[in-house]
C-alpha cells in the first residue's frame, strides 16, 4: 500500500502552507551554512535527500555546487524546475523514492534539511534511507541532517493552533502516539473564500538524538555528531531542534 507523503495531491495543497516566506527567507543561511559545516568546494557534488521544492538545492547550486535533488513527489520537482531555470541555475532533479535510491559514491556532501525524515510507516525503511545516503558519499563525504528529536517534540508539545497562510485558514492538532514513539498531526484547511474543507493526518516517528546518532555509527559512518543548530551550538535545554553531522 503506498503511503501519506506518495500522494501528490497533498503536496499539492499543503506545500503552499508548510513552505511559508520565512522557510524562503532562511534557505540561504541553511545553505551557507551546510557548506560552511562540510567544507564543501565549487563544483562537488551535493545529494538534496527529499529536495521538495528545491529551496536548498537552489541555493547550494548559487554557492557553485554541483547539485542533485531527489523526491518522490513529481509536482515538486516541476515546481523546483521552473524556479532553478527563472534563477539561472543548473540543478539536477530526480524522480525517486529514497527508499531506493543509491548514488553510487559519487556526493562529497548529503543534506536533509527541514525534518523530512521519519514518515515511514517501518522503522527499517528509514534505515533504508540512511543506508542509501551512506552509500551515495564518498568516502570523507559529510551528512547534515536536520530534523525534530524526541526531546525536541517533547519540550514544544502544543495540542494544536490556528492561523491564517496563502488564503487558507489553517486548524492543527496534535496528538502522542504511544510512549512518545512518534507524534500525529491533523492538518485541516479551509479555504477562506468558498469555505471548501479538506484534512489530513500523518504520524512522524519520533527518534531521540542519542538513537539516531548511534543508527548512523551502526549503519557505517565513523562518526555522528549532534548539534542544536545549524551554528553548531550546543544540543542541549536550549535547542530549539536537532542537527546531526556524520561522516563517511
């Protein structure tokens, strides 16, 4: 059976909620500071792991990378398409699930930006995931992967809110799902001149720092490092999410 994220169609009409202005607005700095982190050169090759919309891999491609976004869902790519060719930058855009996909060695650097990690229904295909990204490094290529820990998840519970974005009233729920294993939130949209209405629910599982840290050490990478931001600060009462850098 496929899952949640295979359906286009939801992309379609929640990309414009969850990929605001200021998600925009904070790409560059992201980029700059994932080259920053791995020190990658002009002209590597950089491996965007679910490039969705493509906000980071246009912006590492502006920085003089070489880079390769990969995602499921094609309206994105077409969307990340028409954006690459209106800045003028060359990004290649690949139609696959990460499940499968293997880059064969050739990246010096693979990011996973803006928690799109840990969605699978198993447990062992988001080890696929890490395994298939392993694999697409070099050796001495670097990981950064950004996503919301269990700590995290734990100390900004909010049940739900509401605002307003891209026409849209916008209700949110959230949920625990078992002994923190995983969060569950219900999206619903109303569209604020017919009134329309349409709901979605996921559930993401929720790994702590220290667990996916040592799934990276097992999976092969000789170290994983865990940060509280993208400056590297401290992962510690104060951060606000959970960046891991591993390298090959």
């Amino acid at each position: 059976m496929s899952e949640w994220f295979e359906d286009d169609d939801f992309w379609v009409n929640y990309s414009p909620i969850m990929f605001d202005s200021q998600h925009w607005a904070e790409a560059h700095g992201i980029a700059s500071a994932c080259v920053a982190i791995s020190g990658a050169k002009s002209g590597d090759k950089v491996l965007d792991v679910c490039c969705g919309l493509g906000r980071i891999s246009l912006e590492l491609a502006q920085a003089g990378l070489c880079v390769t976004g990969v995602d499921i869902t094609q309206p994105l790519l077409d969307a990340a398409r028409e954006s690459a060719e209106a800045e003028g930058v060359a990004v290649e855009l690949v139609n696959c699930d990460m499940r499968t996909f293997d880059g064969a060695e050739q990246f010096s650097l693979a990011v996973n930006i803006y928690n799109s990690f840990g969605y699978c229904d198993k447990i062992s295909d988001d080890t696929k995931i890490l395994e298939n990204v392993f694999r697409s490094l070099k050796k001495g290529g670097t990981f950064i992967l950004e996503c919301i820990s269990r700590e995290i998840a734990v100390r900004y519970f909010t049940e739900g809110e509401w605002f307003e974005r891209a026409g849209k009233t916008v209700l949110t729920h959230f949920e625990v799902v078992g002994a923190w294993e995983g969060l569950l939130s219900k999206w619903i949209l109303i569209d604020n001149q017919d009134g329309s209405r349409i709901e979605h629910e996921f559930v993401q599982r929720l790994y702590s720092a220290a667990e996916l840290r040592d799934k990276l050490i097992s999976i092969g990478f000789s170290s994983a490092e865990v940060y509280g931001g993208f400056s590297l600060t401290p992962y510690d009462q104060n951060a606000k999410t959970m960046v891991i850098v591993a390298k090959k």
